[in-house]
C-alpha cells in the first residue's frame, strides 16, 4: 500500500515538474522573440530615425484538396494567394489608435471595402504592445467567416448547396520578424491566423465542381507555392509570398 501511494505521488511530482519546465520554456522561448522584436526596434528608432512600423493582421484559410491548396486571384494585385483577409478593428479600437497615435496604413487606398482594416502604422516604440493588444483577441473582429463568405461562399453556385457544417480549425498564428518591405518602402510586421477547412467527401466533390467552373480559383502544389508561381495557359503566374503560411 505504501508502495503504491508513492509511485503515485512520485508520479504527479513528475508530472508537476514537466508541466512547470514546459510552462517556462514557452515563457523564455516567447521572450526570445518579444527581445528580438524590442531590439530590432530600437535599433530603427534611434539608428535609422524611423517613426512607424506597419502591421498586417490577417486570417488565412487553408483548404486542401488531393494534396494540392486552394488560392484564389488577388483584386488589388496580380497574384495568387490564400483565401482570406485582414481583421477589421471595432470603435473601441480607436482609443489606442487616438493614444498611440496610430496612422492609415498609406499603401491602400482607405474605402467602404478597405475601413476599418488592421493594416495601419504604428509608432515604432508602440511595436510590442500592439503585438500584446492583438493577442488579447479584444477590440477587433474574432470570428472568421466574413472573408469566407465574401471571397468563396458568396458565389451563386453556393446558394443551394449544404455548406452550414464546414469544419474550420484553427492551426497557427505566424508572427514574421520585422522586415523592411520594398513595396510599401516601410518595416513591417506580417501576423497571420491560419485555419483549415476540413472538407467532408461530399464537400470536396462541391468544391471540386466549383473550381472548375471559376478561374479566379487554382489548385496549387507545394513546390509551386515555394517557388512563388504557377503556370496558367504556358505563361508564368505569381503566387504570394504569403501562401507560404498555408504549408
């Protein structure tokens, strides 16, 4: 009896121990990156003079068919890229925007589609805790399904078709180290949620019908992501640099 009751408290002061040198590795492995985060930036700051930084914070779909993923043709640029788009901030947001004195992000134009959009400049000494503000999920838009209906499901061929029990899982969420954007001539930060579409058979064979009817949707491998294109009609097609996010 004795015996027992020791392998069981042995075992739950393992347990114990495993759960607490988890717990600190995440702690020093987020840390890691927050220092590198807060390092880069003020080395901007003061070395270079740059005011603001830009943010990107997007959720992405992957949706995979046959070992190949679903991208669908850019409206604002000539790619290929992952269905999905950026979080639009709610009204309480602006009391940050007001007190971190948060900028429009300059390289899109701001319209009904574009409003209230998280791709904005933020000053450079604000770069952590809008990374911090972002993870609390508070003051912007949390649920996902606007970007699918209104780049996928919105289609009529969708209309009469069963889709209310789709299984999107959350995967990851990609923080990209900062980095100087030659488009935008800015430093960036790229945030993108990743969630996957877990087709049923029957949705599959949808889709499937779908797509071969819409060329605004392509089928791609991996390597063709990789590589950044795709051939269509033996010409070359880009494909963006963030439909890497999906693999």
């Amino acid at each position: 009896m004795k015996t027992f009751a020791l392998n069981i408290f042995t075992g739950l002061i393992t347990n114990s121990v495993w759960a607490i040198l988890g717990a600190f590795i995440m702690f020093i492995y987020t840390s890691r990156n927050n220092f590198k985060i807060k390092l880069k930036s003020l080395n901007l700051r003061y070395l270079h003079g740059q005011k603001y930084i830009r943010f990107s914070i997007a959720y992405l779909f992957k949706i995979k068919i046959n070992g190949k993923y679903l991208l669908i043709k850019g409206e604002r640029i000539n790619q290929l890229q992952p269905i999905g788009g950026v979080y639009k901030y709610y009204d309480s947001f602006k009391n940050f925007i007001r007190e971190w004195d948060i900028k429009d992000d300059s390289g899109f134009p701001i319209d009904e589609t574009s409003k209230h959009d998280l791709r904005v400049r933020v000053p450079i000494s604000y770069t952590l805790k809008m990374l911090q503000w972002f993870q609390t999920k508070k003051n912007r838009e949390f649920c996902v399904f606007r970007e699918l209906h209104e780049e996928l499901l919105s289609y009529d061929f969708f209309k009469d078709k069963n889709l209310n029990n789709l299984s999107i899982e959350y995967i990851k969420t990609n923080i990209q180290p900062i980095k100087y954007s030659k488009h935008f001539k800015i430093n960036e930060i790229l945030i993108a949620d990743i969630f996957e579409i877990n087709l049923t058979q029957e949705q599959e064979t949808i889709f499937k019908e779908f797509i071969q009817s819409n060329p605004s949707f392509q089928m791609v491998t991996e390597d063709e992501i990789e590589r950044g294109a795709i051939t269509l009609n033996n010409k070359s097609y880009p494909i963006g640099n963030h439909s890497k996010n999906l693999i």
